[in-house]
C-alpha cells in the first residue's frame, strides 16, 4: 500500500538520519551505553562527555549557556516542571496569567495549580490567534508571579510577541519583593524559528528533541541562571541536573537531542524560508476553492503551518476522503475525541467552522511534488463533497 503524504510535522517528525546514526553508537556495549552519572571507570566519563556535548549543542541553538539547559521527558514535562516549580517554590501563593490557546500541557497543570491555590487568569487569543502585549498588562497583578504563554501555537502557527512581552515582564519585576517570570513553551519554535532566549528575554523556555527530528520522550527546560533558585523540582531522586530534575540521564536520548539541535542551527537560514515557500504554495492551490478561509495570522505565522477552514463541510468526512495526505484536525492531543479543536473555538470559530478545520503542517522532508500532489488531491475531494 502506497502511504499517504505525510503533512503532520507539528505533530511529531521523523527522526533525522544522521540523528538516528548518533543515537545508534550510544546503545550497545561497544558505544557509549554507560551512565553518565557513573564516576569511577570510564564508561560513565564518556558517557558523560557527550551528553555534555549535547548540552552545549542544546545550549548553542537558544543562545544560552549550558548550565541553563535541565534535560527533561519532553515539552510536557518541561511546562509542569516551570509551572508547578514555580508556585511550589511560591507556597502556592500568588497570580498567573496564561492563555486559553495554550496546549493542554500548560492548560491543564495551570488548573491543577488554580485548584491549589493559585488564582489563574486566561487570557482570550484575538480572531488571528494572537495574545497581545496589551493583555498581559491589563491582566499584571501586583501578586503575579508568572506569565506562561507558547511561543507559536501548535494548530495555527500564531506567534506570540515573546520579546516584547519578555521585556515588559523584566520591567515590571524591578523594585518588586519578587519578580514576574516568564515561562515560554517553545515546542513548536525551535528549529523552526530563530529562539535566542536572551533577545526573547525569557526566564524559563521548554522545549521538545521529537518536534525537530529528534527522538521521541526527551526535551529540556532553559533555566535562567539567575532565577534558578525561584524553581522547585516536581521530580525527586538523586539529585541530577542540579537538584533540579532527577533520574538517569538516558545516554542516547540526549545524544539525539544534541545531534537534531546541531543540525537544526546549521539548516535554519535555508530551511525556513524553503518550508514557508512549500507551504505558500499549498495555500495558493487551494485558497480560490469555495468556502476556504484560512485560519490563524498570515503574517505572524510559524513556516510549517497551515490551518484551514473548509466551511460547510465536516471536518471527519474531510479528514477521511483525504486519503493520500497525513493530516490533522484540530491538534493530535485532542483528536482522539471528536470534540471541536479549543484554540480555534477561543479564537470565535463556531463549533461547525472548528469542525470543518484542517491543520496541514510541512517539514524537512516535504517535497515540491509532494505539494503540487496534495494541491490537486485536496481540490477533487472538495469538490467533490461539496457536490455530492
Ligand atoms: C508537542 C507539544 C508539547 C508536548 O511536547 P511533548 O514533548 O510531546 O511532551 C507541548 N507544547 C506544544 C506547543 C507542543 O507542540
């Protein structure tokens, strides 16, 4: 059976062949298995070694320095890391702004904290997806300790003003007893758009190896070094990555993590505009077909993504005709329910506009002819439908 184009990069990628290469030497009893915690023969003083390098590699794609990077399970683990480290330190005490358009790794430990405690507000995204500058100072409390909000949304490729926001925060924290951090889940971001978390001015940042063609259950959390102090860690043990987040460090995880994060940083300049030029072309081919919107900003958008609403038609059916593509509706966390994705429904979709959505996302291994095939097959079954 011939697979289907696959067009759902912001869901997962595949790892990156010279990923998967690295990861393969760090496996077996002639590579680098050993733990890297292990400090009396030199199994563990390799393995240490290059899960360092991997850090400086992490470390080197978001500008910061290596002792800011905690190795964690992913960009879900990093957000209840930030989250839940923050307000533990905090008593549970005190504000948080965050919005409605967050991934439910963020949405749900946020309400974890609100019934600890913790008052919560939710800002709205406007019609394009986007949380303003302005919200977060309408909604800063003198109690607020955290701003968590993505970098870019995972359905619509929204970007959010991070640096400005980082910079309000920064601002408002100085001659305060204690400071508004600012948390950014930058899972869709890195290695798809420049993230210097120093121009960003971000005190915590999380992000995952599987959304750049790394492996998948490893990611990490940039800890400013200045606020690691204020970061309770939720995961308790033997005290590794500075008491922050314990447990084995799993060698070959890491090992991939580095490797995608170093190719990530030499591609980026090429990669990006040659994606957003594939995804561009995607739209033309279809934007003049009937009842097509496009959902999410246009121009504040990441390069991969390409959320479209096929008004009038059911988002299932769609989903299902469109046989020869590898698609979403809605986000791959919600799919598994039928219910209508939240992030548009919050950016004023009605449920039949969210149920009518298709999020296509693109990726390094996209092709032209790739495009020029999903052009022409999204065409005859929409037509078709809506004939039919
Ligand atoms: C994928 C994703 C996550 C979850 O990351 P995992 O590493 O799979 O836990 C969190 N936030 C956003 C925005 C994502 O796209």
């Amino acid at each position: 059976m011939k697979k289907p184009i696959y067009l759902d990069y912001a869901a997962t990628t595949p790892v990156d062949p010279d990923v998967a290469q690295a990861m393969c030497g760090c496996l077996t009893m002639d590579g680098v298995f050993a733990n890297p915690a292990s400090r009396s023969h030199i199994y563990g003083w390799q393995a240490e070694e290059q899960v360092e390098t991997a850090r400086g590699e992490v470390a080197d794609l978001l500008s910061c320095d290596s002792r800011e990077v905690v190795w964690t399970s992913g960009a879900t683990e990093s957000n209840n890391l930030a989250l839940k480290g923050v307000f533990e330190k905090a008593g549970y005490r005190g504000h948080l702004i965050t919005s409605l358009a967050e991934h439910k790794a963020v949405i749900d430990p946020a309400k974890w904290l609100a019934e600890k405690g913790v008052e919560v507000t939710w800002l709205q995204p406007d019609a394009s997806g986007l949380v303003a500058l302005e919200q977060v100072k309408a909604a800063l409390r003198p109690d607020t300790r955290l701003v968590s909000l993505m970098h870019v949304n995972n359905e619509t490729g929204s970007v959010t003003p991070v640096a400005e926001i980082g910079e309000f925060c920064r601002e408002v924290s100085e001659g305060r007893p204690h400071e508004v951090l600012f948390h950014v889940d930058a899972a869709q971001s890195v290695g798809k758009l420049p993230v210097d978390v120093n121009q960003l001015q971000v005190d915590l940042l999380s992000l995952s190896a599987h959304k750049f063609y790394g492996p998948k259950g490893v990611g990490a959390l940039y800890v400013r070094r200045k606020i690691q102090p204020l970061l309770a860690p939720i995961m308790h043990g033997g005290g590794h990555e500075r008491g922050m987040r314990s447990g084995t460090l799993p060698t070959h995880q890491l090992v991939g993590m580095g490797a995608a994060a170093r190719l990530s940083r030499e591609r980026l300049t090429d990669e990006m505009p040659r994606i957003a030029l594939l995804r561009d072309q995607l739209w033309a081919g279809i934007a003049d077909l009937p009842g097509v919107r496009r959902n999410g900003s246009a121009d504040l958008v990441s390069p991969i993504h390409l959320n479209v609403c096929f008004s009038g038609l059911d988002g299932e059916a769609l989903q299902l005709s469109l046989r020869e593509l590898a698609v979403s509706s809605g986000s791959a966390c919600t799919s598994a329910s039928i219910e209508p994705s939240y992030v548009l429904k919050a950016m004023g979709l009605s449920d039949a506009d969210a149920h009518s959505s298709i999020r296509f996302s693109l990726g390094r291994f996209t092709s032209r002819d790739d495009v020029e095939m999903a052009v022409v097959h999204i065409r005859n079954v929409v037509l078709q439908l809506q004939s039919g």
